[in-house]
C-alpha cells in the first residue's frame, strides 16, 4: 500500500516518458522507486510507456514492469490525474486515444495550463522525427542498433563495475560526441518549439530523443522530459508554476557500483545525493 509518509518530492505536475516496459533497457527499479517518492496532482504519460516494437520481436515482461503499471494505475485510483498521450513505440495505443482505462485518458496531444497561466504543448514528438516519417524501416533498423549498444553496454559496466570503475553509457557518449547526432537532436528540438508557437501555446513538453533538458528555443520553452532507460529523468512543475527536471541516474551508477572492498574502497568516492536538480531556464 502507498505510504504519504514516504513522500519525497511534492509537486503539482509531473511528465515522464520512454520508459521502453518490455526491454530489458528499461531501468524499472529506479523507476518504481521515484513514482513512490513522488506526489503529484498530474501525471503525464508522455509516449513510449511500453515498447510495442520490442515486444513483438520478444516477449520480455518482468514482474518489475507489472508492478510499474500497477503504481500508475493505483495512482490513478487515489485520484492522481493520469493521461497518457501515446508515442512511435506504443503506437497500437493511438486507436484508443479520447478513452480511458483504469482513470488513465488516452490523448493524442493536449495542452496543460501552469500555476503561473503558462500553456504547454504535450506532445511525444515521433511526429517531428524525419526518420520515423519518411523511413520507417529506418527508424525500426536504428532502434535494433540502439538495443544493441544497449545490450553491450551491460556487459562492459558489468566489467567496469568488477574494476571499481563508476558506471558509463556508451549510447549517451554517442549522442552527446556524434556530430551527426547532436545536429539531429537540435533539429528536432527546434522543430518542435516552432510547432508550438504555431499553435499559440508558451511552451512544449515532449520526449523520443532520450534527452532531458529546459531551454528557449527562439522565445519558446522546449522542456524534454528525457528517459527512463539510461538519463532516469522527469519534468516536473511545482505548485508556484516553476518547471525542473529531477535526475535519479545516481541510482543507475549505483546499482552499479561495486560493494565495498580492498579494491573497491579506493575508487569509489562519496555517492551523490539521490536527486539531482536542474534549474529551469525561464521563458
């Protein structure tokens, strides 16, 4: 049963994407464990809550993934709104949108009002991915590749963490260093926030490139709410209005890191607080 007593973060708004339940990349424990230190009034499922092209190549659903679903959906009953707007990889979802399952409203897209009056565009964002739109077999060609740095990247930190070493991901390294792939997320990031200035809105709140982040975008506040499968990040608005993304990756690093040893005891260093804060960039 739900516990107020272990409340941690208390917010008004929280948006949360690309979880990938049904991979073995999705990082569920850490997951679980925020949506247990969380209290909201909203939650915001912003796309790719389940990764229906994983599933369809093999069947991979751990009782950690149920018991996801099953906080969501118990949130849901204690009164939490929940909306889920549906993204590439949950696309089967889309049939459903305007229905509600178990208190979760399916929708397309929507718009969310702030405590300070400022409207956001909820969006996945697979719509502005050029790949995904012109190429789909692409788009399912890298996707496979992603899962295989993935897997890859297992068994090197499972390495790194025998040798006291913190633990690295390859994929994040790629996407951050690649020049071709830093152009991508920038493109993609200015396309979204010209959207939603063409629909009048003050800002967006989107996900798909696995990359948290708040800035203006040429008047315009782009927030990505980042993932749950390498960055562990949300969005979140507090009750005065103001917006910051909460990154629970220390608990990746330290799932990771070794038990105390001779060896171990001297690489490993003070562990960093469990919720490392963005400030916002205001718009």
């Amino acid at each position: 049963m739900d516990d107020d007593s272990a409340v941690k973060i208390d917010v008004r708004t929280v948006w949360i994407s690309d979880l990938h339940l049904g991979t073995p990349g999705c990082q569920a424990q850490a997951l679980l464990d925020f949506l247990r230190d969380v209290k909201c009034d909203t939650l915001y499922l912003v796309g790719d809550i389940i990764d229906g092209w994983q599933l369809r190549r093999t069947w991979y659903w751990p009782q950690l993934h149920n018991d996801v679903v099953q906080k969501i959906l118990r949130k849901a009953r204690k009164g939490v709104r929940v909306v889920f707007v549906p993204g590439n990889h949950d696309e089967f979802a889309r049939r459903y949108v305007a229905h509600n399952f178990g208190g979760v409203d399916v929708a397309e897209e929507c718009i969310h009002v702030t405590a300070d009056g400022r409207r956001l565009w909820v969006t996945h964002g697979d719509l502005f991915d050029g790949v995904i739109q012109c190429a789909k077999w692409l788009a399912y060609l890298g996707d496979a590749a992603y899962e295989l740095s993935l897997k890859v990247n297992r068994w090197f930190n499972r390495l790194r963490a025998r040798l006291g070493l913190p633990y690295w991901s390859l994929s994040r390294y790629l996407k951050l260093k690649v020049k071709r792939a830093v152009s991508y997320v920038s493109d993609f990031e200015t396309a979204v926030a010209h959207e939603a200035r063409k629909r009048g809105a003050d800002g967006v709140v989107c996900g798909h490139i696995h990359h948290a982040e708040i800035r203006e975008i040429e008047g315009v506040l782009y927030c990505n709410d980042g993932d749950w499968v390498e960055s562990l990040t949300a969005l979140v608005e507090h009750h005065d209005g103001r917006l910051e993304i909460i990154d629970r990756s220390a608990s990746l690093e330290a799932a990771h890191r070794p038990l105390p040893g001779p060896v171990a005891s001297v690489q490993t260093g003070v562990l960093p607080e469990p919720d490392t804060v963005l400030p916002q960039t205001r718009a």
